[in-house]
C-alpha cells in the first residue's frame, strides 16, 4: 500500500534547503518554483496525496490544443504531469526501502517470543520466592557492570527454592540498550506474559531475559527454544544450504575465537558474531551469539545442535531466527545489524 503524503508548495529552492531534511522527509523538485515534501502517513495520517488533484490545483501551464493540426499536441503541463508521477514513485521506493532499513538494522527492539515454563511450578503471592524476585529486579537498576558487557546471572537460594535471574544483551547492544531492554522484557515477562511463574523466557530484538527456580549456569538448554522462518522461499538453489551453514560456521569460529573487549582482567571468548558474505548477485548477512554462561566448547555445541534441530524450519527460506536461552542465529538477504557495529566481518 502506497503511503500517503502531505504537499508543500516553496516559492523557490537552492541547495541549502536540503540542510533542513529530515530522515524522514523527501524533497523532489519538480520546476523552479515547485516542491514536493513527503511525509509517510504514519506520522501525518491526516494528509493525503493525490497527483490527478495536485496536478489540477497547481498547473505548471494550461494543456493547449491546436484545432489546425491532425496530430495532437501535448503542453507542457501534461509532460509535466508525468515528470510528476515518475518521480513520486521513485520517492516512494526510496521511502519504503528507508523504513524497511530502519527497522531491519534492529533500531527498534520489538518483542519476539516468550514461553512460560509452568514444569517448574507458580509461586503465592507474598511468598519468599515473590520477595527473592523483586529484589534482583531491583537490582538491575544498579547492575552497570552486567549491562556493560551485556550479560548477568543473579540467583538466591538453592534448589529447589532458588530463584534465578539471567538476562543476555545483543553484544551492540551494551550499555543503556541493554538496561532499556532488559526493564522491559522483564517487567513484560512478570506482570502481563507469565505472571506468578517460577520460570519464563522472553526474547526481544536486543535481549532475552530469563527467571527460573534452577541452577542451569554453564548448561546448554536444548528444550525452550523457536524458529521463526522467512515467510518467503529462496528461488532455486540461489544460495545453496551449504553456503548458508558455511557463513554461520565462520561466524561461530569468530564468535568462539575472538576476546570480549569489554570484560577486563581476563581473557573471555566474545561469544557473539555478525558478518556478510557475498554470494554472486546477493549479500547474506548472518549473526550467532551464545550464552555468557557458555564456555567455548558449548557454544560450539549449542550451534551445532540448533542448526540440525532446526535445518528444516530453515532450508527452503530467504531468512531465519532460531532462539533458544543458551545460544541463537539469524540470517537474512538483507542487512540487520549496523556494519559498523562491534565484531561485524566482512568475508
């Protein structure tokens, strides 16, 4: 669906009105005294555009017709009125190649999956468990180092009563992102998706955040996980099965190889990749990341075992997520990670 857009009319332009556009605004000049501003509706839904009107209500020049002639001949204005029209498609394209950009390149952080895993049982209101909660809760709001490096694992008590907060940020997604996200999924997960559940998962763009009344530090989790497919298929064999495993393999030896800047004082596997490859006519972006609480050997394990679980969720698609607590990937045919982020490769 066509966007719609507001029109504003200028008496005349240079160059240095282009200084005033916005991320979200286009300029197309379409004669010396006219322009164009588009504003997609989602942001002015009470405009709408329509060239046939524009056209009528802003004529560069009456259409005139030469009753002498056998041939017909055809104004400036109606030459102009394509010249409009053109344009405006272009400008469309590109407003919708920019939304989809914007989103694609995760500046967002939408909600993607959760599961409440009731085998481990509800606890009471008022109960210790509740209380025991609520204080790691609170704590994240003073847990800068964890949002620092992206990842934290906060447990009181012991089995069968502990209680078990763990959180894991996108690696650029450290810092205030990460605090941002982590409020928000876990306020998301305890009030509304989970209530009164000894343990949940939820996954969002930027983290997943975890409660659980186990101790499961350093253990690969192969039972709550999600694959969520491109809804649309590759043509052919245009990038072939093995060319899609290859990339996510060299992803996992970088994620497993390269040291954590970020964590000081020692020498810690990363555990997190992204990168592209070009593969004839297209790009294919791809992204793996494990656990904090993984060693190198695990990572490698979960990877493997998730790209075999899931191979037939995935073959077929133009893109994929897999997630699980313990380890996820993702590629696409499109960009989704800003290239200019931390351990971003180009093969």
């Amino acid at each position: 669906m066509i966007p719609s857009f507001q029109v504003v009319i200028v008496q005349s332009c240079d160059c240095n009105c282009l200084n005033s556009v916005t991320p979200w605004s286009f300029y197309f000049f379409v004669g010396p005294f006219v322009a164009t501003k588009f504003l997609p509706s989602l942001l002015h839904k009470n405009h709408s555009f329509n060239a046939k009107k524009l056209y009528k209500k802003f004529p560069l020049e009456k259409k005139k017709k030469n009753q002498n002639k056998s041939k017909t001949m055809y104004s400036l204005s109606s030459e102009s009125k394509r010249f409009i029209l053109v344009p405006i498609l272009v400008v469309v394209a590109a407003q919708l190649l920019l939304v989809h950009s914007v989103s694609s390149l995760n500046l967002t952080n939408s909600y993607l999956q959760h599961k409440c895993l009731v085998n481990q049982g509800k606890y009471k209101p008022g109960s210790q468990h509740e209380k025991a909660l609520n204080d790691i809760i609170q704590s994240f709001s003073k847990d800068s180092e964890g949002f620092h490096t992206g990842f934290s694992m906060e447990a009181y008590g012991k089995e069968p009563d502990i209680v078990a907060i763990t959180y894991q940020c996108r690696i650029d997604s450290r810092g205030p992102k990460c605090h941002s996200c982590v409020v928000t999924a876990g306020s998301e997960l305890l009030r509304k998706r989970c209530p009164r559940d000894k343990g949940a998962i939820i996954w969002y763009d930027q983290c997943l955040v975890d409660f659980s009344s186990l101790d499961t530090f350093g253990q690969i989790n192969y039972d709550d996980n999600f694959c969520m497919p491109s809804t649309k298929n590759l043509i052919g064999d245009s990038i072939s099965f093995e060319e899609r495993l290859r990339l996510l393999d060299n992803l996992t030896e970088m994620a497993v190889t390269k040291i954590d800047r970020n964590i000081k004082g020692i020498k810690k596997a990363v555990l997190y990749a992204a990168g592209e490859r070009r593969l004839g006519k297209n790009n294919l972006y791809g992204m793996v990341q494990c656990s904090g609480d993984l060693s190198v050997q695990g990572c490698n394990e979960c990877m493997t075992y998730y790209t075999v679980h899931f191979q037939n969720c995935w073959k077929s698609k133009q893109g994929v997520r897999v997630l699980s607590r313990s380890c996820n990937f993702r590629y696409e045919l499109y960009p989704f990670i800003n290239p200019k982020g931390p351990y971003y490769t180009k093969f």
